[in-house]
C-alpha cells in the first residue's frame, strides 16, 4: 500500500509543499531507499525513523521501505521530513489506520526514542499550510508558538511521536495552540533594555543619531577609544518607529529560517540589531553557503546593522554592503539555487580616527603622521561613504561632565518626536513605490521636496566652497536637511536646516585629518 503523506522544504523566505510517498514491501533483504534529491541530514533520517519507531514497539521485518519526496526535481533539506516519513511508513504497513491524512501537514525532527526536536523555518511552512487550504499542522511543541501566529489553521504542538499516533488513531485528544498575535505583537514594542537618558553628555551625538532614525540615514561615528560610540549605538532601536504588524511578520519570517527564534517566541515586535564581529566572512555578512543561511543584513533587515570597528573589517567584506544598501534587496546565486532576500536596514558604523585612535583628542596627543591618517581612512572607499548620509565626530565627556549632568532625556521622549517625523515621510511618499523615508529619495524626489530659498542656497554653495565639501555631500546634505526640517514641522527647508545638516558631514572637510 503506497501512503501519502504532506510536508514542507523551505526556498530562502518561501516553503514549498512537498509530498512523501512511501511503499513498504516484503524483502528478504531489508532496505531503505529515499529518492527526490535529499540531502545528507534526509538520508541520515532512515536511522532515525527505524529506531523512533522501534523503541515506541512498531517493528520493521524483512521490508523494503521506499522513500519518494515529490517534487523529484526540488532539493529536500533538513531534518523535518523525519516524522512526515514516520508517519507514512505506519500508514503504508496498515499500522494505523486514518481517514483525511491529506488535510494535515506533518514537519518534525524524530529523536531515537520518539522524541520530537524542533526545526527551522516554521513560520514560512504555517503560512504555506494555510495558503493550501490545509485543515491543521503537526509540529515540534518548541516551535509551536511561531507556528500558531498564522490564523486560520490549526497548530498542535507535540512532544513525542505517540501524540501524533494518538491522534490520528482518535485515542488522544490534542488542542490547538493559538496566539492573540495582535495582543502579543503591541505588549512588547516599548520595552528596551537601554535608554538614551542613561547617557551623560553627548548632546551633539544624541540630535544626530535623532535626525538619522527620523529620515533612515545610515550614519557613521568617529572618536578615540572609550568616548561612547557604542554604548549610543545599541540604543538607537529604542528611538526608532514601532515596526509594522506586516513588517514583524516579515522579520520574524526571515529569523525563522535562520533558527533564531526561542521556543517563547511568537513575533519579533523590536527591531533587530545585529552586531558581527569585524573577522565576517563575506558569506556570513551576505548570507548563502552550501545550504543557504539568511546573513546578517537579512538579519538586520528593518533593523539597525552596527559594524564596530569599521576599518578592521576586511575590505572585500564592506564592498559587499554598497549594492544592499542602495537596493534594499540582495540577490545570492549560487550553482544549486537563485534566492532573493529583503534587507532594509539602517547602517551604524563607528570606527576610531586613526590608528592610534587619537587624533583631535582634547588631551591626549595623536602619534600619527597625517599621511598614516589619511592610509588608515582610505580603508573606507568613496563609494560606501557615499551611501552614508551622517558623519559624527564624537568627543570623549570631561569627567566634570560625567559626575556632575543630571539624566539625559528618555528615548521615550525621543521616539515620539521620530515617529511624527516619519509620519510626514510616509504620507509625502505614499504615492511613490519603494520610498518611505527621507534616506531613500531618488533625485527626482530631491528636486521635488528638497527645494532652497535664496538664503539657504548661498549658506550651502558657501560651505561647499569653504569647507571644500566634495561632490558628493551635496545631494546627502539636502536629504538631511529635509529630516531636520520635518522634526520641526516644515514644510519649507530652511537655513538652519542647512547649517545643522552641513555640520554632519565631518569626514569631507579636506582639513579633517590636518
């Protein structure tokens, strides 16, 4: 008797439905085939079925077991095809009997005594379930809760492979898990673990990294050893916008598939922040490898990326970070697979000013010759600092400053002032594909929305000139500036706007590193 039974591999964000068929006969020669391109961790599952299901008292004589996972023609990856093929092996030896094993779907790893271990990818494969009209979804109790955010499906999470027995058999009786996602996704999005009025000083730092989350600038500290670029840039998620219910889901899509999710975890309702240590490999920052793995922009995605030390990560690495940045999308080919990711992400880099990390130090004198200097920033090419929008010089806090200022204001405070800003942004961009913020205006948008009055034309022209701001600085200093006019409710951009945006373009003034 050939069973069939249903289950699911993933494709970078996406789950593809597949079917596993199994054909157990009488062989003098016990064997086990499985055919549909498997991968070493399917193959390796027939160990593991046999033993789960021996240990639980189904013994498998003299038979040959043979395995189809349709489509043939799609590679079938990871362990959770264990309990699908499971599951048919009982059906195919009339072991069990069940009426509609089609309106389920089974994915699940199998221990050698029948335990169920959790999987990757969940939440792709729920959704795929419900989009195909599947009636419920057996998979790991570790995994359940990500399972259960999709709605109209039936989610039961189960320990051991005697629950799904039971059930199917109708001598166990097994609820649906279900998740008030709405309740879940708002409970948590005001909850972070540090708070810009635990910073003393640094009032400069604080308005850029202010301006940078109103507009979605990429943004960029310089200073010595010690000065705070760190400890500022892990609260910039606490100022951002509350993510979206659609862009949660989204996120959480893509953690799935990297195996990042805890058994607790419903929804991601922060954005993330990921921090990798500057010895990245391409790969890793890019995502891919022989079984494809998000990297760390996907993992960023509607997030904040923060590379620490940005001129000691190697330089074929950062390259690899100017067309996401500008696409908000990465395309990974590879010779077994095409995948495309989304990752929108706001960069944070900081880095010290020169080797001996300080130069314009108040106090502490500068060992380096401006020609080591200007070596040591060239680490950095015109192309990616071009795609950042502000750069910060941040001086260390005397300690009178840091024993005597009274709390800084709250991120609370903050964000409120961030999320009104971005809500002029969306409604100006409504109209226009792909553009929510001000970072991600085209030139056609800056002639649009970013016009000067005379004054503000001759206070910009005057800088570029004095300054001798390059080229490039132009078109970031008018998106800036469009941010700092909608944190004050203008509509027009003014001189000010001009002056304050100018003034994060540090690392262009040609008398930097003098």
């Amino acid at each position: 008797m050939i069973a069939k039974v249903s289950s699911a591999t993933l494709k970078g964000l996406e789950a593809l439905p597949v079917t596993i068929e199994v054909n157990v006969t009488s062989c003098p020669q016990p064997r086990f085939i499985i055919v549909g391109i498997p991968d070493v961790a399917v193959r390796e599952s027939q160990e593991r079925v046999l033993s789960a299901l021996e240990t639980n008292g189904y013994k498998i004589y003299m038979k040959q077991i043979v395995v189809n996972m349709a489509p043939a023609d799609v590679k079938k990856e990871g362990s959770g095809f264990d309990l699908p093929i499971a599951i048919g092996i009982l059906l195919s030896t009339e072991t069990i009997q069940v009426e509609n094993i089609e309106r389920y779907m089974f994915v699940g790893e199998l221990s050698l005594d029948g335990s169920i271990q959790p999987v990757k990818g969940m939440l792709p494969i729920a959704i795929k379930a419900r989009e195909m009209g599947y009636e419920g979804l057996f998979v790991p109790e570790d995994n359940v809760r990500e399972a259960a955010v999709v709605n109209k499906l039936k989610v039961y999470g189960i320990k051991h492979i005697q629950d799904v027995i039971g059930f199917l058999s109708g001598t166990t009786l097994l609820e649906p898990t279900i998740v008030n996602t709405r309740e879940e996704f708002y409970a948590n999005q005001s909850s972070f673990d540090f708070d810009f009025d635990e910073v003393k000083g640094q009032e400069n730092v604080k308005r850029a990294f202010e301006v940078a989350a109103a507009g979605g600038h990429n943004i960029i500290l310089v200073g010595s050893p010690g000065c705070g670029k760190s400890m500022m840039a892990k609260r910039l998620p606490s100022i951002l916008p509350p993510l979206s219910l659609a862009e949660s889901l989204e996120t959480t899509q893509i953690h799935s598939v990297a195996g990042k999710l805890n058994k607790q975890t419903s929804l991601i309702t922060q954005r993330p922040f990921r921090s990798p240590h500057h010895t990245i490999s391409d790969v890793a920052l890019v995502g891919g490898g022989t079984n494809f793995m998000p990297g760390e922009i996907c993992l960023a995605h509607n997030g904040v990326l923060f590379l620490d030390e940005f001129t000691e990560f190697s330089k074929s690495v950062l390259e690899t970070l100017r067309q996401p940045l500008e696409d908000r999308v990465i395309s990974i080919s590879r010779a077994k697979y095409n995948i495309t990711m989304p990752c929108s992400f706001m960069l944070v880099a900081s880095m010290n000013p020169c080797p001996c990390g300080y130069h314009n130090h108040p106090t502490h004198p500068c060992m380096c010759t401006p020609a080591q200097i200007q070596k040591y920033m060239n680490k950095i090419s015109g192309p990616l600092m071009d795609r950042i929008d502000i750069q910060v010089e941040v001086q260390s806090v005397p300690f009178e400053d840091i024993a005597t200022s009274p709390k800084g204001e709250s991120s609370a405070v903050i964000r409120e002032r961030v999320i009104h800003a971005r809500k002029i942004q969306e409604e100006r961009y409504k109209h226009v594909k792909g553009i929510h913020c001000n970072a991600q205006m085209t030139n056609a948008l800056l002639q649009k929305y970013a016009q000067l009055d005379e004054q503000s034309t001759d206070r910009l022209r005057d800088a570029m000139r004095r300054l001798n701001l390059s080229a490039r600085a132009y078109n970031r200093i008018l998106k800036v500036a469009r941010t700092i006019a909608d944190l004050e409710g203008s509509e027009q951009i003014l001189s000010n706007h001009i002056g304050e945006a100018i003034g994060y373009r540090n690392l262009d003034r040609d008398s930097w590193i003098e």
